[in-house]
C-alpha cells in the first residue's frame, strides 16, 4: 500500500524547514508533546515508516543538512543536554540517521567504523567484556564515557548504526547480548527481546516489532530470530492478516493510514509492517 501520498505524509511534509530539518530541534525519539510538536527525528521515523527513502526530495533535504552537520559546516542545533558527552552525541545521532535512508555516505561510514572498532574489542574474547570495551572507548574516542548513552551501546542508534559495520564473529555476539538484555533496546522497547508480549494485540507488540525492525538488518537476524517468526506466522486471522488492536494506535508506529475508523484499515498497517518484517527474516 502506497502511504506516501497521504495526508498523513503531506501535513509532516509541509512542517519540514528550508534547510531540510523540522522544529527547533533535532533530538527527541518521544511521542511529539507540546514543547516539542515535531522534531527532526520525530518526523524522520514517520516518513521512514510510512515508505519515503533517500529517492524522495524530504528525505534527500534531510539527509543532505545532517551530512553537511557530520562535516562541520553548520550546526543541527543549540540544543544540549550536559549529562552527555554533547559532540560526540550528536555525531552517533546523525550519522544513524544518515545510515538509515543512505548506509554508503562515507562521513556516516567513518564514524560507524569508530564505533565498531569499540565493540569489536568489546566482544574480542567471545563475550561481552566491560572493561575491554571501557578500554577501547577511551582509546577511540580519547575520553571516559560520560553518560549512560556511552556506557550502554544498547540503544535505537547504536544497534542501527553498526549493521553491516561488525566482523561476523562480533555480530553474532553482540545480537546474542542485544537479544537477551533485560531492558532491551532503549528509545525502543525496554523488556528482554527472548521475551514475546504476553498480548498479541497490544501497544506492547508494535513496541517489540520496533525493536526486531531494526535486529532485522542484521545478517545474523534470520537464525537468531526464528522464534519471533514462528509467533508472527501464529497470529495471522483465517485470512492471512494481522491486527494489533485499536490501543497500538500511538502516533508513532501507527497509524500507517490516514485514519483507523475501520478496522479494516487497522489491518491493513499491521499486515504490511508485520510482512516487511518477515521479508526480512525469512531472506
């Protein structure tokens, strides 16, 4: 289903600014609220869920002034959030997002090569090794981890950010770890992935797909995630549709249509999320 010229897309696409950005700041993976009504990445994630790539004019404005950011030819912002190395923050943000609609922008690539230099010492001796991974923090980055989003790698940009970055021995790893983390993937979903909603149709679920969309760019995701696989295909209606329920209507994973009025619309999103998941996984 083409969501792309709906008026869904068009009322985010006549908010976007000159320079390609949205808002007056770029950070915010939250529902928009009122001190923030639409950021840069708020409004990234909708157009990505609702089909839009690199090829679409939005995407390629946005994409150009991050990269223009990566450069240091402007700023993205004023904002700043002290309990972060602020800079460095910044870099992950914008070069995952850059990967996101355009995996081969090579200031994007550079800096994803710095981070899976870290976590491949990280994982150097088969497991997860804090202190190798402190070790080799500082040494890349020339400076301790200041703030959570630097101690704890399992979050929305980092898990983006190094697909296809990771040695195969690494990748295998680190999805092991990621998988069995009891809070998750933060910005996502903050439960154990091995873990599957307790409720099919639920808020909870299109949460938890959230998080398999993205272990789903893995080379690695199709035998890692069979189990995730066998409960989607078990949940299918006698007409081979899924339905997450009204309540997974949140604003931000959904909806896909223009309006959720009938059910049948509802189905419509859910099936064709849940299919481009399984497009993934099965390969």
């Amino acid at each position: 289903m083409n969501y792309k010229n709906g008026e869904l897309a068009q009322k985010i696409i006549d908010l976007q600014n000159d320079d390609g950005t949205w808002g007056q700041v770029f950070h915010s993976l939250s529902q928009p609220n009122k001190r923030y009504p639409l950021t840069t990445e708020q409004a990234l994630r909708r157009l990505k869920l609702l089909g839009f790539t690199i090829n679409d004019t939005p995407i390629r404005k946005a994409v150009d002034c991050m990269t223009l950011c990566l450069g240091g030819e402007r700023n993205i912002d004023n904002y700043w959030e002290k309990t972060h190395n602020w800079e460095l923050f910044t870099q992950l943000m914008l070069s995952t997002w850059v990967r996101i609609f355009e995996p081969d922008n090579e200031l994007a690539l550079k800096f994803s090569k710095r981070w899976s230099n870290v976590i491949d010492k990280a994982f150097e001796n088969g497991m997860y090794n804090e202190e190798a991974y402190l070790d080799a923090y500082i040494y890349e980055f020339s400076s301790k981890p200041k703030g959570a989003r630097e101690l704890d790698f399992s979050d929305f940009y980092h898990i983006h950010l190094l697909q296809d970055a990771l040695s195969e021995k690494t990748e295998n790893q680190l999805l092991d770890y990621i998988i069995a983390k009891a809070n998750g993937i933060y910005y996502v979903y903050n439960k154990p992935l091995d873990k599957l909603p307790n409720v099919f149709a639920s808020k909870e679920t299109s949460w938890y797909l959230s998080a398999i969309e993205i272990l789903a760019g893995y080379k690695f995701a199709k035998e890692k995630l069979s189990f995730v696989v066998d409960w989607l295909e078990n949940n299918k209606d006698e007409n081979g549709q899924w339905d997450l329920g009204a309540k997974a209507n949140d604003n931000v994973y959904f909806p896909l249509s223009d309006s959720w009025k009938k059910a049948e619309y509802r189905k419509v999103d859910c099936t064709e999320r849940i299919k481009a998941i399984l497009q993934k996984l099965y390969g």
